[in-house]
C-alpha cells in the first residue's frame, strides 16, 4: 500500500509566509487533529502542513519491528513528508525555515525522514518517537543539522517508544551536529504534556 498524498493547510497562506510548520500525526490521528496543536505553539506566522496518512496509519506494525515488515507503507510515508517539504520548498521557502513537529508514530517518521535527510532546518520537535527500525542502521543517516534545535519529549516507561531508542537516537542527532535536547518525563503516559509544549515554544519556535 502506497500513501496518496493529501497535504491538509492551515495559517498563513504558503505564497506569503516566509516559515512552515510540517506537523505528522500519530497512529490512529489526523491532520486535522495535529494542525489544531498549532494554537498552543509560538508559529503564528508559519504556514501550517499537515500530511494525512492514507487510513490513518503511517505504517502497520510497531517502529521497532523490523523494517521490511512495515514495507511498502515506511517508504511511502518518508516519501510523503519528502513531498510536503517541497511544497515548502516549491513556494520560495528555504530549509532553514521549515519546522517540523511530529508525535508517536508522526514522532518517528519525522525522525527518520530527519536523519536520513540531514541538513540546516529550523528546528523539529518529536514527542515519544525515534527512529525506526528493530536494529539501528547508522549507514542510512547522513548529512549536517548545522545546530538546528531538535527538542525530544518522552515518557518512561512508554508502551510504543521505550526510552532507550529516545536516547540512542538522541544521540545520533548529536553525533550529526543538532542541537538536541531531551526530556524524559517518569509514567507521563503516551500524550503530549504542557511543559513539552512551553519548551517547544521556547527552543524550537522562538
């Protein structure tokens, strides 16, 4: 199965904004339900893209199974965000002001895509994600963040994302030249909390 591409738009119009917010539901979500967190976050001036995932799912089973097991919908949806990032791209807005904010499973295809695409963006944020895969494959992950801010929030123990793949992935953000920071909150639960939001405001959409 092969995502159709269906980019939901909001805020500022993307011929006049000179920012975009690329925001990735979750499992079971929307794009309109991620667009509606926009309220909350400092991006009033953004143009806002949300892609939809064809039935709801970005890929069927867990981000920690192996990867051809979520093949041909992982390919497909990294190749969405690809897609949504030139609409950005396409309208005159340049990398280093595309954002990206994505949660659960819109968390780990925002981060894959991220490390399998680095470069200077302005900034991405990804509530209880990591990459993806059942072992990590460094070889995918190229390229320079430049020290774009990537803010990570977590619960542990999570019943999808445990907090040793936050890390490790973490960590090749670093490695990669991001500028990272993480925030393990002790039996949050699987949602998005209000500090996760204010730090987001503050480190990412300042």
């Amino acid at each position: 199965m092969n995502h159709t591409l269906d980019i939901k738009k909001s805020g500022k119009p993307i011929n006049e904004a000179e920012k975009a917010l690329i925001m990735i539901h979750g499992r079971g979500g929307s794009a309109q339900d991620i667009l509606s967190l926009s309220q909350h976050l400092n991006v009033e001036d953004y143009a806002l893209l949300a892609p939809q995932a064809t039935n709801g799912t970005w890929y069927p089973f867990s981000f920690i199974a192996p990867v051809e097991q979520n093949e041909p919908w992982l390919s497909s949806a990294i190749e969405t965000i690809e897609k949504t990032v030139k609409t950005a791209l396409d309208a005159e807005i340049k990398a280093e002001n595309i954002y990206f904010f994505g949660f659960s499973q819109g968390a780990c295809l925002t981060l894959e895509f991220l490390a399998r695409n680095a470069q200077k963006f302005g900034g991405a944020v990804a509530i209880i994600g990591g990459v993806i895969g059942d072992k990590i494959n460094r070889e995918n992950y190229k390229g320079d963040f430049a020290q774009t801010p990537i803010f990570l929030g977590t619960s542990n123990p999570d019943f999808h994302v445990p907090v040793e793949r936050v890390y490790a992935t973490a960590n090749i953000l670093k490695e990669m030249n991001a500028d990272v920071t993480e925030k393990v909150y002790a039996n949050f639960g699987h949602s998005i909390n209000q500090e996760e939001i204010e730090l987001a405001n503050k480190l990412v959409f300042k």
